[in-house]
C-alpha cells in the first residue's frame, strides 16, 4: 500500500473522520488559524505594547518569524524536494497549529495581564483554543497527526519561551487591542484569493527550480 494509500485510508476509518453535521463548525474554528488573520493581527498587538514591555515585545516578534520561518521551510522541503518523513505520514509542520500555538497563549495572558490572578488560567484558555484549532485540521484533512502534534508542540514552546521570566506584564490599551482586531480582520477579507498554500507552493517552485511540485497522492 503506497504512502498516499495508506493516508487515505486512516483518514477513513479515524473517529476524527468528518460528518456533515461537523464540517461547518471545522470549517469556522479553522479560520482563527489563517495566518492572513494572525500575523497582521499579532503583530500589530505586540507592537502595540508599553514601552516597559520592549523586551517581551521583541521577544514574541522574533518567536513568530521563527515558527513562521521553520513552517515554511518545512512545507517547501517537501513541495519542492519530497523531503517528509513517510513512516509518520509528515510532509510539513501545520502552519495552522504552530502559529495559533504561539499567537493565542501569548494573546490571553496579556489581555488579562492587569489581574496577576488570572494569567495562568488565561493561559491555558489561550493553548486550548490553539489545541482547539490544530485539531480542526485533522477532520479537514488538511494535516496528519504527526503534522499537528509538531505544530503545537513547536509554537506552544515557544510562546512560553517568550513569556519565561516577564512578570511585570501589561495589557496595550484600548486602541491597540482594536486596532489589532481589525487590522487582523481586514486581511482575509481584502484579499479573499489570497492563500498562504499558494504563496508556499510558489516559493517552492522558485527555490527547487522544479515546475511541479511533490504532493500526496
């Protein structure tokens, strides 16, 4: 039985196989994981923190273009040179996971920031909406499990690398909560046709030279 075979196969005969009952509500958490949503939304939220939290600030922006940039190395590894690892059916780290993964946490425990009592149950409202999320991506078929258990683990590392060691956490105000919002919803709805899929599958071509590129059966 060949790779794409055996995928076809598991996703069949998984409890986590879609119904029609389920597909809409798969479909509507998915969308809090598009990063046409997520970065420009975390972005701006990080910069829009007080003076005071510089530090954290830079940290969570770096974190986000590293798990951004891994992601997208790994999804064209395998889209421009089959590099995946077919025993654990992986061909690609779950954008959806690992960007929700260090985006929300991070999210939560700042909004809530200015009750110190509240921050660790903030934070674990913010990993299991990640969880939440990465786990629509498996009724979707969009990903393997493999695929979004490396997500999670890779972000979620890394929001709380970001967080380790800043205990005097502040909340952006009013505005800048707003303003990330919509910024954030803009996007999506600016530019409908415009998919993150279609921006890897071009680097992929770009960088392997290939005209086609690898994909599951």
């Amino acid at each position: 039985m060949s790779w794409g075979t055996e995928r076809a196969y598991r996703y069949a005969c998984h409890p986590w196989h879609p119904t029609q009952t389920m597909s809409g509500f798969w479909h509507a958490l998915t969308q809090l994981g598009d990063s046409r949503w997520l970065l420009p939304m975390a972005t701006t939220f990080a910069l829009c923190l007080p003076r005071t939290m510089a530090s954290l600030r830079w940290r969570w922006i770096v974190a986000i273009a590293a798990i951004a940039s891994i992601t997208l190395l790994s999804k064209v590894a395998f889209m421009g040179w089959g590099v995946g690892i077919p025993a654990w059916d992986f061909t690609g780290i779950s954008a959806h996971a690992a960007m929700s993964g260090v985006i929300y946490p991070l999210v939560a425990v700042l909004l809530i920031a200015p009750h110190a009592q509240l921050r660790r149950p903030a934070l674990f409202i913010g990993i299991a909406l990640a969880v939440a999320i990465a786990y629509s991506r498996l009724p979707l078929r969009a990903h393997s499990p493999s695929e979004i258990i490396t997500g999670c683990l890779l972000g979620m590392s890394a929001a709380l690398w970001t967080l380790r060691g800043n205990a005097g956490l502040q909340r952006p105000p009013a505005p800048g909560i707003l303003l990330s919002a919509a910024l954030g919803a803009v996007v999506p709805i600016a530019l409908p046709h415009v998919h993150t899929h279609d921006v890897v599958i071009a680097a992929a071509k770009q960088i392997s030279g290939h005209t086609e590129i690898h994909a599951r059966p």
